[in-house]
C-alpha cells in the first residue's frame, strides 16, 4: 500500500491545484534534476542536496484535464540517482501532514529533513545544516552541491532568503519568477512610504524606479524590466547571466503567468537546463 503515495495514483491526500499549464514545469524540473544526479553521482562532492522552500503536499492535480502528477518534492525524492539530503519546507499544516506521509512511505525517507514553517525562517537551518555539513576539511572531497527549487504563489520568498542559500559556494537555483501577480499589483506598492512585500522581495526599493520608468509602456515592459533588475541582482552574487535561459509560461487566455528562471555560477548546469527545457515548447514573449 505505501508504494501509491510515490506514484501519479489516487492515495487519498491533500493535492495541490494547479492549471494544466504548470504541468510543463514539473517536466522541467524533473528532466532537470535527472540530469543534475545522474551526472553528479559519482563525483567527489560532500553531498547532492535538494531544497524545496514551498514544497505543497507531494502531489498536484491540475485542471481542468484532473490528471494527478507527483508535484516537485516527490520528483525530487524518487529520482533514479538520489539526492543525499533533501530539506523541504511546507508552511501549510494540512500539506504538511499529506507531504510528511507520503515522504514516509519512501525507504529514503531517512535522508529528508520535513520543516513545517515560514521558508524564510526555515532557511536558516538548512544553510547552517549545510554548512556544518562541508565545515570539516576531508581528504579527496568536495563540498556539498547543492540545487534549490523556489516555486512560490507569489512574493513569499524574500530576497533575503535567495541570498542567505547563495551564500552556499555551490547552489543551483531554479527560480519561479511570478509575472503575473507582479505585473497586476506592482503599482500599487509603488508609492507606499512603509516598507512592502515587493521591497523585501527585491531586497531594494529599486524596483520602485524601474516600475514608474516603464509603467507607461505596458505590463510587458513593466515584467521585461522588472525581471531583467532580478537577474541582475543575482549576477551580482556571482550568477551566470541568464535571460537566455528563461522559460516563460501562458495560461489558456494567452496572458503570461509566470517565468522560471535559471540560475547557476556553472556553464554544464546551464548546459543541463538549456537540455531540460527543450522538453516544453511555449511560444515565446518579447
């Protein structure tokens, strides 16, 4: 019985919802983490670690086709090529407790650590987690590398956050950039004196200026220039410029949603990514 909860199979718990777009994610994120562990698994590093900062229950339904896939935390858990630690975080008590049953019925269950709070709380102890992990200097090996999957509604990760698993010398982002949500509510926030979710998820009011320079112009402006500003805040801590690298996803009205976003300080993971993405074909924006 406990195999049905690491399968695309009805078990009985809590699911994500999703729309049928976001399947295409999961497929990239799945042939990406195929690739990561299967060519990583017989080097030197410390360890492979997966971190999943809004990991959902393990399971995603999507309408309006009801198909029932392993959402990314179980992706990332029943990949042929283990992972050696995985940290998933998942606020919601409810999503909890369906992620903490299905994770169980796994025999690598004893190499994930379940964090039921704030990701941007939970961070903390992972980093550290991590870093005592490769803090002792060993003959022959590598220090840990490491790959994080952001996939927030919204603007709950904090810059803060994106930076504190940054500071980890080998950490792989894949970043879900909300276009939509961003673009729909930005003005908003834009004249507030106080400090707002856009500021702490920026880390800057910068973004303030780049919105009132290009509002004008439209929401595409406003998503083009406003994710241009995130990138390069990640290539100031070292990121490979990525815009190339972007996956941009629409909804069944033809509106963009969101864009993930790739992140890394090494050419064979943007190799490794460039490859996952050819598996979803999305028509392109300017």
């Amino acid at each position: 019985m406990a195999h049905i909860y690491l399968r695309n199979d009805e078990d009985g718990l809590p699911t994500r919802t999703s729309q049928d777009y976001a399947k295409d994610k999961l497929t990239i994120l799945k042939e990406y983490i195929s690739r990561f562990t299967t060519s990583m698994k017989d080097k030197k590093w410390r360890a492979l670690n997966y971190i999943d900062l809004q990991a959902g229950p393990g399971k995603n339904r999507f309408s309006p086709s009801g198909y029932l896939l392993l959402g990314s935390p179980l992706i990332a858990l029943t990949t042929r090529f283990s992972f050696d630690h995985l940290f998933l975080v998942e606020m919601g008590q409810s999503n909890f407790n369906a992620l903490e049953k299905r994770v169980g019925a796994s025999q690598s269950n004893a190499s994930v650590q379940l964090y039921n709070e704030d990701c941007n709380r939970a961070v903390n102890r992972i980093v550290e987690h991590i870093s005592r992990l490769d803090s002792r200097y060993l003959v022959g090996e590598w220090p840990s590398l490491n790959l994080a999957f952001l996939d927030p509604e919204g603007l709950e990760i904090e810059w803060i956050t994106v930076e504190k698993l940054a500071s980890l010398n080998r950490m792989d982002l894949i970043i879900n950039f909300s276009t939509s949500g961003i673009t729909r509510n930005a003005g908003q926030y834009a004249d507030l004196e106080v400090e707002t979710v856009f500021d702490r998820f920026f880390g800057t009011r910068e973004w303030r200026s780049i919105y009132r320079q290009t509002h004008r112009h439209g929401s595409t402006a406003v998503r083009r220039a406003l994710i241009d500003f995130y990138l390069s805040r990640l290539k100031e801590m070292g990121y490979v410029e990525t815009k190339r690298q972007e996956k941009e996803f629409k909804n069944q009205r033809n509106v963009q949603v969101y864009t993930m976003i790739f992140a890394s300080k090494h050419d064979l993971a943007i190799q490794f990514w460039n490859d996952a993405i050819k598996h979803v074909v999305q028509p392109k924006l300017l």
